[in-house]
C-alpha cells in the first residue's frame, strides 16, 4: 500500500517530518535523567506541530486557517526553547543545535509565507 500522497510532497511537511525524525535519532543519545522528561516532551510537541499543519491544511474555512496558524506558530516557539534547552543541558551538540535551528528558521519561514496568504485571501475576500 503507498502512503505517499500529494499532500506529504508539501514542504512544510517534508521538513517537518525530517526534522522530528533526526530529533528522534539524537533521542538516543539523551542522558537518562533527560530523555524522558525533556526529551520526548519535544519529540510528542514534534508530532502535535506536524498533525496541526495536516489538519490546518485540510481546513476550508480560512479564518480558521488563521486562528491555526497562529497556533502552530506558538508551538514552534515552545520547540524552540526545548531545542535550546537540551543544548545547554548538553543532550545536544552545538552543530545539532545549528542543524535544527536552521530547519526550525525554514519551517517558520514556510509558517509566515503561509500565514500571509491566507490573510491575503480574507483581505480580499467579498464582505457580506
């Protein structure tokens, strides 16, 4: 059975993906004392962004769509601060810091794009 569809080749979704995945590897690297307290709090706060941008885009009312996003920025915001965190707790490496953070900054960058077109579509939107 293919599971892929058209909807997965979204790059949001791609990146996504890809970073929830390499967090879950560097998982294993955790100290105890953190894997499971900040560790797979990050990794479960992971897979709620990427369920939230799937049902986000399946949304057809687009103020919604907005309220969504917004949301889905807020929580990019919260995995940030674990991803810092467990830099400085030093479950992290200072390049797998860089590495996420670099696909942290794109996955917000596709958030603000998205984010603007919708407001774009309400902006023009007939008014009743």
């Amino acid at each position: 059975m293919n599971t892929h569809s058209k909807e997965t080749d979204l790059p949001i979704i791609q990146i996504t993906y890809q970073v929830s995945l390499d967090y879950r590897k560097s998982l294993e690297k955790f100290p105890r004392a953190h894997k499971i307290s900040l560790g797979e709090y990050t990794a479960n706060c992971f897979s709620q962004f990427l369920e939230k941008i799937i049902q986000t885009n399946h949304l057809t009312l687009k103020d919604k769509r907005l309220q969504n996003l917004k949301d889905l920025m807020a929580l990019l915001l919260s995995i940030r601060l674990h991803i810092r965190m467990a830099k400085d707790l030093r479950c992290l490496s200072k390049g797998q810091f860089a590495d996420f953070s670099r696909k942290l900054d794109d996955i917000q960058r596709q958030l603000i794009g998205w984010h603007k077109w919708v407001k774009s579509k309400l902006d023009s939107a007939p008014q009743p």
